[in-house]
C-alpha cells in the first residue's frame, strides 16, 4: 500500500471515529441517556488496548515466558494512575470508591481457573475481545467460551456453590470490606500517593540503567503519525488506559453502576442479548419509591411492612446496558486501531489449538464469575481500589498463569524445576 493511500485511510477513520464520539456524547447530553456514555468510554478503551497490545493474559506470561516486563509495567502504571484519580475525584466528592468484599474462596478459586483459562484461550476477557475484533480466530473461540463458563456459575449446575462460598466474607473493624486502607490504617489517597512516588522512582531508575545499556532509541517521526498510525509502548496504553478509568467510572455511577471499567459481565450480557426471551435492561438509576401502604386485616391500619402474599413470577435476567454497550464498543475502537494501524488480519492457529482455546474460555468465564470479575475488573479497578480480595485474587491468578505457562507453552516438567 502506498504512503498516500495509508494517509488516506487513517485520516478517514479517524476523522469519522472523532465525529462519531462527539455526536455520542452530544445525544447523551441533550436526551439525558447518561448510559450512552458507555459507547465513547469503550472505542477508546478498545482502541487503546488495541494499539499497545495490553492484554492481561500476555502481561503476566510473558514475564516468565519471554523475560519481558514490558505489559506487565503497562498494566501496573495503568493501575496506579487509577489509584491516584480516584483519589482526587473522591477527595472532592464526584465519586464514592466502592471497593470489593474479601469474599477469599471465590477469590481463590476464581483464580485458579481463571489463571488456567487465560493461558489456554491466549487472553483474558478484555483480551479476546480486541484481538478477536482484529481478527484472532482462537481468541474467538475463547470469547465464545466464556459467557458458557460465566453462564455455569452464575445460573447452572455451580450456581449453589458460587453462592456458598460467598457466604465465607471477612469484613474490616468497621463493617466494610478489607482494603490496605482498613489494615494499615492510612487514608486512601495517602496510599495511592506513596504508590505514585515509589512508581516514579523505579521507572527513573531502570530508566537510567537502559540508557547505559543502549537500550532506549530515539525516533523522530512526527508525533501524530506515531500516535495514531503506530502501535504503542505498552506504558503509553496504560497512561491512556488510567485516565480514561475515572471517566468510565463518572459514566458508571451515573446509571446506577458505583465501579469502574469492567468487562466480565458485559460478556454476558452479550450472549444474552440473543438468548433471553424476556431480559429486562438496566440502564438507569434505580428510583427510590416509599413502601407501598397496606391494610392490615387485625387493626385495619396501614402498615409499610404488611404486603398481600401473591405468587412470585419467575425472575427476568437482569442485562446492564452500560456494560453492554461498553463491550460492543470496545470492540469497535479496536477494529479501528487495528485498521489505522494496518494489523487487521485474520490468523489462525490448529484446529487443536482453536479448541482448547474455546475450553479455555470456558474456564476464564467460569474463574471470572466466581470471583465476580477479570483483570479489568478485579486487578485495573480492584487493586485501583485497594481491595484486600482482589489483591489475592490477582496473586493467585498470577502463580497459576506462570504455572500453565510453564507446563504447557514452555513444555517445562517438574523434574526441569528441581534440577536447575
């Protein structure tokens, strides 16, 4: 393809994509449909994702499999500029954090599987949908997996033992859920800014060590052209990535949803957008209405907390459009990077592969819903939050990535590990 041609393209789609996010926003606005908002917060989450390849599946393995912390730094930096946003915009008032419970055996199965699920499907949840929207067929098969797995665990044969083992939650002195802030007793934004500075400070100095190395090259194409048409350092999408979190999470809490980016359930959503005869879409804030006042039958008195006994109709799966549109979304913005960037290709592995990628789907939904999130939910946001559940959950998930990485794609056996 010729430079002009290339020109051509990547303006054109980037002039339609910024016209599209203005009139989205410009709807919201005027129709009051804050739950539009979800559509500008996922391109651009896809399309970030997209341009520095930052899936959690291949932050965590690659540290082991090809000695590159490059994703994993990506995804911390993300992390902490969360950390630090969140604490401005709690600090004054626009949001009110809302981090998870220590509900710790979900957490920990949970992760096993789904530290499992996302070395088989090659990508975590938010992983299979950009690479599938720029065409990856095994991440296909791994995001068609993964509303089966969430599917089993939150309306199937391990529903009863999902809900069982939430009932082992340990709360902090005060009631709430276990976050560094309740253990070590400091302010929240005190932690997310000695996490900052201590960022900093690291980043300065392997910055320093890769200069005596000869590590780091200077590239003088023109900013613009970097930004839009190029791939990204995985640092620069996780910048990205941090600041666009405290919008996702305005846009959030303003239909009712009091967290953060998260993609699990959105997934879901997806799936049964086609298969629910009757769902009922959320995408507002509840209303408060005052109990409704009855007659009691002994006083003829109205009472808020005398109901008349009718029979209960069956319950209508719940589908957040917020979390909907935010995936579908994301989809598109990464079909868009990867067209810009000219990566759109359709590859695909062995059948065999491709099959144990739909299994490892299976198993990453089912490892999500236990513990109620991926790593966009439970490690971006969680560990963002400082939730005590999240951290384990994301512990756990880490060892067992490293663990299938090892066995199954660097061929490793126990005997190579007690041997060295």
């Amino acid at each position: 393809m010729s430079e002009a041609g290339t020109n051509v393209n990547w303006k054109g789609y980037s002039i339609l994509s910024i016209m599209f996010l203005i009139g989205i926003v410009l709807i919201a606005k005027y129709t009051g449909l804050s739950v539009l908002t979800a559509i500008p917060v996922g391109f651009l989450f896809g399309f970030f994702l997209k341009k520095g390849e930052l899936c959690g599946a291949s932050a965590i393995s690659e540290v082991i499999l090809m000695r590159d912390r490059s994703k994993a730094l990506g995804l911390w930096i993300a992390i902490v500029i969360c950390m630090v946003l969140f604490a401005a915009f709690d600090l004054m008032g626009f949001i009110k954090l809302s981090p998870k419970p220590l509900i710790y055996l979900n957490y920990i199965v949970g992760g096993v599987l789904f530290g499992t699920g996302i070395v088989l499907a090659g990508g975590c949840v938010s992983g299979c949908l950009f690479k599938s929207a720029a065409g990856s067929i095994n991440s296909m098969a791994g995001l068609i997996g993964i509303p089966f797995g969430i599917s089993i665990v939150e309306f199937g044969y391990l529903s009863g033992f999902n809900k069982h083992m939430k009932s082992f939650v340990i709360k902090a002195q005060d009631g709430g859920p276990v976050t560094l802030s309740s253990i070590t007793g400091m302010p929240y934004w005190m932690l997310a800014a000695i996490f900052a500075v201590l960022t900093i400070i690291g980043i300065v100095i392997s910055n320093k060590k890769n200069k005596k190395q000869g590590k780091l090259k200077q590239d003088d194409t023109g900013i613009i052209s970097r930004t839009i048409r190029r791939p990204w350092k995985p640092w620069k999408a996780g910048i990205a990535i941090g600041i666009l979190a405290i919008f996702a999470y305005l846009s959030s809490a303003s239909v009712g949803r009091n967290y953060p980016l998260g993609v699990t359930h959105g997934v879901l959503h997806m799936q049964q957008l086609f298969t629910e005869n009757n769902p009922t879409y959320v995408y507002k804030k509840p209303e408060t209405k005052p109990a409704a006042l009855t007659q009691t039958p002994s006083t003829g008195q109205f009472s808020a907390s005398d109901k008349p006994v009718t029979p209960a109709a069956p319950a209508s799966k719940k589908i957040n459009l917020w979390l909907l549109l935010l995936v579908v979304s994301l989809m598109v913005g990464s079909w868009v990077s990867a067209r810009i960037s000219g990566t759109m290709t359709f590859t695909s592995r062995p059948p065999s592969q491709t099959v144990v990628a739909f299994f490892g789907g299976i198993l990453l939904g089912a490892g999500a819903a236990f513990a109620g999130g991926c790593v966009i939910g439970n490690i971006l946001s969680g560990w963002a939050l400082m939730s005590v559940g999240n951290i384990l959950f994301g512990i756990v998930t880490i060892l067992c990535n490293w663990a299938v990485t090892y066995f199954y794609l660097m061929g490793g056996s126990v005997s190579d590990i007690f041997s060295k």
